[in-house]
DNA sequence: AAGCTTCTGATAGACGCCTATCAGGAATTG
DNA sequence: CAATTCCTGATAGGCGTCTATCAGAAGCTT
C-alpha cells in the first residue's frame, strides 16, 4: 500500500485538497469542526506530506547566514572551511548560505552585525557571545521569525532556536578525567589557560575542569587560570612564564585557541615528554603536535557536523518540520595519537 | 540567477529536452555528436539536475536490507533498533528497510542468505564474516547490480561498494596507549579477550593493541589472548580465570562482547578499582559500568551514524551519485565517564 | 535514389504538493 | 427573511524531472 497524499486525506475527511491545504499550511480560516475531521483523517491514514514535492512545488529558496569571528583562529578557519563546503552541496537543494565575518568579540559590532541581516535571511547560525546586547539582538531576529541558532558558544538567556555545540563543562570534566588518569600517583603542578574569561564556553570548560580535578586528583596543584586571548604569540609568552615560574608543572590544559604557542613554549623549554598536555579542536598544528607527542589528547568537535547540524535545524525550523534531537547533538569528541581521522 | 533546468541546456545546446534526457540517462542511443554538444551546454551551464524532481518523477522506491547477527549482543541490538528507527524515518522518502537476522558466525547459512535474498533488493548493507564463502555470495549479488556494503566487520578481497565501520586496528591501538598511559609507570599484566579469533574485527584489534603495547609500553607484560565468544557468561568464566590466575593484572582489554561477564568478574573478585578495564561499544550495560568505574574507558562505533552512512551509500550507490568520503568516514568513538552522550 | 535504419523533436502525462481564483453554499447578522 | 460575511469546492497551472510514444528527419546501404 503506497503512501497516503493529500487527496486521500481529502476524500477520508470527505472535504475538498484545497481544505486539506489550507488546514495544513493555515492558509485561509477553515472551521473547527472541519479542521478536526481532517486532522482525524490524517491521522487515520497516517498521512506525512511528501517534502520533497513540497520543497519542488514550493520552490522556494532558503536564506540561511553563518557569522563568525574574523581573524585566523585555526579551528574558525575549520569552521569556515565548512560552511563553505557545505554553502556548494547545498545550493543543489535551493539552500543559499552565505558567510560573514565579524568581531564577534565586540557585543556592539556583533549587536549590529545581527541587526543589519534582518530580513536578508530566513535562518542565522552565529558564534555568539554571550552578552546581553547580542541577547538583544538575537531575540529580535527571532520575533522578526528568523530562525536562530549559536554555534559553538551559547547565549542561554536567548530565545534562540537552538544551540548546536558541545556541553562545555563535561569538557571541561572530560579534560581533568584524563589528566588526572595520565599523571595517575603523581604530584605536582597543573596549569590551566584560557583565550578569555568573558567567553562562556572557555569559563564552562574551565568550570568544569577544576571540578573534577579539585574532587578527584587532590594530589595535583591547580594553578590559577591564565588568559591567552585565543592568539598564540600571547599565549605562548603566558606558557613560558608559567614553565618558567613552575619547574614542577606537570599538565597543562588549554582551554581555548593558540596551539601554536604552547607547543612553542614547550618545545623551546624541552619538556614537550615531561608535561601533559591537553588541548582543544583538531586542527592541522594540533594534529602535528599530537602525532609527535608533544600534545597527548586533543578534545574536539567536528566543524562539519556542526555546520550540518546548524543547517539542517535552520531548514527544520522554516519548514516546521521537527528535528531529530539525537542526531543533532554535538559529540565530545576525544583524540589520541591513534585515532586520529 | 536562478539554477539552470533541462530546458536550458536543450535550447543551449540547440536540441530537444528529450535528447538532453536520453544523454542525461541513457535512455537511448544518441549520436556521440550530439552527445557532446549537450555535454559542453551541462558544462557551460553548470547544470545539475534537481535531485528533489528527480526522485519525485522516477516515484521509485528503494529497497534496501539489512543483515544482522542474530542472538543477542547488546551492540548488534542497538544496531537494530537504529535500523528500525531509520526505517521509520526513510519511509517518508520512498526508500523500504528490511531487517534480516541470521547466524553471521556460519559462513554457509550468512551466504545462502545473501544469495537468497538477490533479486528482492536494491541494496544491502550486512555484518559479513570474512571468509570466502561469504565473499562468493557478496561478489554475486553485486554481479547482478546489488549495492553491498558490509557493516562493522568488512570482508576486503569482496567486490563490496563500501565498508561502513570503523579501522580496527586503530581502534586496537588506540586502547593500547590509553592503556599505557593510565598504567604509566606501573608494572604488572595486561589481559586481552576476545569473542573469537575467526572474526576480522576483533583480530585486527588485537593486532593493533599488541602492536602498540610491545612497542611502546615494554614494562606491561601482555598476557595470551582468550576466547570469550561473544557470549557473557562464558566471558564471565574467562574473566574469573584471568584473575585468579594473575593476582598481579592491572589491565584488562575486551576486544568483543560480553561485557556483562567482566564486570561480573571484576566485582565478584573485589578488584574493579583495582584494574584499568578498557571495553567496545558504548550499550546501556558499558554506560553503567563506566559511571561507576569499573569500566574506565569505552571505544565506541557509532550505530545510528553507522545505519545512517550506509544507507546514504546504498542510495548514492543506487542512483549513481557521489559520495562526501568525509562525511561516511566512521569514527573511532572515545568515552570516559564525562564526556558520555 | 529508393529503402532502410538510426536519431531526434514534440508533446502529453505523470509525480505530490503549492498557490490562486472564483463561484456557490453555509452560517451569521439585523 | 434578506443581506451579509464566512467557508468550502472545483479547478487550473506550476515546480523540474521522468517516461513513453510517434512522426519525421538524418544518415546509411545497395
């Protein structure tokens, strides 16, 4: 028995298709009694519109837009890497993306950025930062009907669609769990640097590292948080003095970007073996780094799933249709040198 | 500029949208003339036909199935259950799922099956033994035009379209350095189990952690492998066995099923804390274990990504369209107590 | 050049749904 | 009860592609 369509609906409720659609799409008033006759009838015949018809014979575009930071954030590049590639399989199915590039630093400039694309866009993917005049602008867009969702980094208060990225703070435990398993019976110093702490992903990470750590390894020293500013020259100066300053530092977790520094900052002092090293996305340098050793796991998430994710919840949400929450949620994903994609 | 249709490249190409659609899909034999002045207007055009119009035209289904182990593996379980999920799912796209259980361990009844099963399918997507028997009936299937891909244990020397599941032998090492580096500096025996030597998967397994353990980690004493058959309670006896044996293990990797048996063991002798136990696939089972602690780490394969790639495959295959490589490139999932989804 | 085969063009009718229009029927109002 | 307003039915046309048919054109053979 093949699938139920509109007519059959239609003849079920014993109403015309052009009721059936307008009880579907709300289209015009229909009245209650006839709405509820044809609701019974698709629910009798289990009926699910056909989305491919409807996308051909709606064949209408979709206008979705990612923002994200400026400046060459190695796992932003990944990200942006993505939505470029996803931007040319997607335009095969009448999905326009397009990519900005913003201070997302700035609530202000971020503020106006979200402000400008009202009405350009049917959905917006951002990493957000968590502030309340992007909460501000965020909430506008969602009363002006885009859809919008955060990427990466969340602004909770929002009322935005949805947030597609990891659960920072288990990250953050993820990171101590196996720090503290790697320096099993050992004593000494764990330094912890963050990009920022007025980003909330870095805060949640670093949260949720220092609970575990302080409950679980009480033999380890956590050292006070350092901020890198996500930009490896900084951090790699803030790694060097805290290498200096602590002869006994024996891990070492970055929350945030900067890589390059730290592994730098190691290199240059000689104790790439002595020091456990835990780092955040899998780009090119952290890849190299933990191929060597230098690096001993690398926490991620996968950009492209991201990206899909955040796609495939901006199209869900203009057409209505649900989404599947177990798909869509975003891995930690844990790498060593052996499982390296 | 709105994407360009058949009727473009006919009037580009100075000819008929017939003859665009008999090139398009051989419907015909066109001169080789005529073939490539509509090929140069596909070019020129940048055409790509719209696969939504496509399918809703062709109103074809795709029929697929699915081959699982039958018994009752807590993996193989959940596999199904994603089967029947996607199934659900799909059905709303015109492509039918099939599940089909049998005895994947006998080569001869894993064959007959495939060979009966000809005909009734577009598609088919098992866990294969690898052995030639099996490699016969895969290799007559896609013959006679059956996408094959095999799932979570592949069969190389086939003619498969694709193997959807994860690098074992990457897996195995991956499970040797985490077991090094939890034991670092220790030293004492490391126990291995398997469900059966006569199944690639867990061969390779065992032949990357042995690989990665002797080579790197020459103060842990890796014990002969045991066959625990997949079956808990026999892993169970196999487990006790171990321990009592070697008052002295301090790890344990169980490359099969069976986890039940081990934890089993593992309380039954006091000695949960006492052993890094590293298992496979994260199941409701493994997921409780790791949050106490006995288990210490899970490598896990995905099930519904598995189901959904190979379904993706099977289509692409079907409808000779690309595959995103990238995209169907199963990961080698690491799960500690934190970081469980 | 006639006769044959091979290509090509034109066109109609799906596929399942959306959009729009218009007329007529039902319900509501005074 | 008539005059409105509100609902509903019927139907046409479109979205981009596929499938099928038939007539006519082009190419080849002898």
């Amino acid at each position: 028995m093949a699938r139920a369509t509109i007519e059959d609906v239609a003849d079920a409720a014993g109403v015309s298709v052009a009721t059936v659609d307008r009880v579907l799409n709300g289209r015009a008033a229909v009245r209650p009694k006839t709405v509820e006759r044809v609701e019974k009838a698709i629910r009798l015949l289990n009926y699910q519109s056909d989305r491919l018809a409807a996308r051909l014979a709606r064949s209408k575009e979709y206008r979705f837009c990612f923002i994200l930071p400026e400046g060459s954030n190695a796992y932003m590049t990944l990200l942006a890497d993505a939505v470029r590639e996803e931007a040319l399989r997607m335009a095969q199915e009448k999905v326009v993306i397009d990519l900005r590039h913003t201070d997302v630093f700035s609530a202000d400039v971020l503020g106006q950025t979200l402000d400008k694309i009202s009405g350009l866009y049917d959905g917006v993917a951002a990493v957000a930062l968590d502030h309340p005049r992007v909460r501000e602008s965020i909430n506008a867009l969602c009363e002006r009907g885009v859809a919008v969702v955060t990427l990466v980094s969340d602004v909770p208060g929002s009322r935005r669609t949805h947030y597609v990225g990891i659960d920072n703070a288990a990250a953050g435990r993820t990171a101590a769990t196996l720090m503290g398993r790697y320096l099993a019976g050992r004593r000494g110093k764990v330094g912890l640097i963050a990009g920022s702490l007025s980003l909330r992903d870095h805060v949640e990470r670093q949260f949720g590292f220092e609970q575990v750590m302080l409950h679980e390894y009480p033999g380890l020293t956590l050292l006070p948080v350092r901020e890198g500013r996500d930009d490896w020259q900084i951090v790699q100066g803030v790694a060097a003095q805290l290498l200096h300053d602590h002869p006994d530092l024996i891990g070492l977790y970055n929350v945030g970007a900067g890589t390059r520094g730290i592994v730098g900052a190691l290199e240059a002092a000689g104790r790439q073996r002595q020091v456990v090293y835990i780092a955040h996305e899998l780009t090119d340098e952290s890849r190299r780094a933990l191929i060597d050793g230098t690096i001993d796991i690398v926490i991620n998430q996968d950009a492209g799933h991201e990206v899909r994710s955040a796609i495939r919840v901006l199209m869900s949400r203009t057409d209505r249709s649900p989404i599947v929450e177990a798909m869509e949620r975003i891995r930690i994903d844990i790498y060593v040198r052996d499982n390296i994609p």
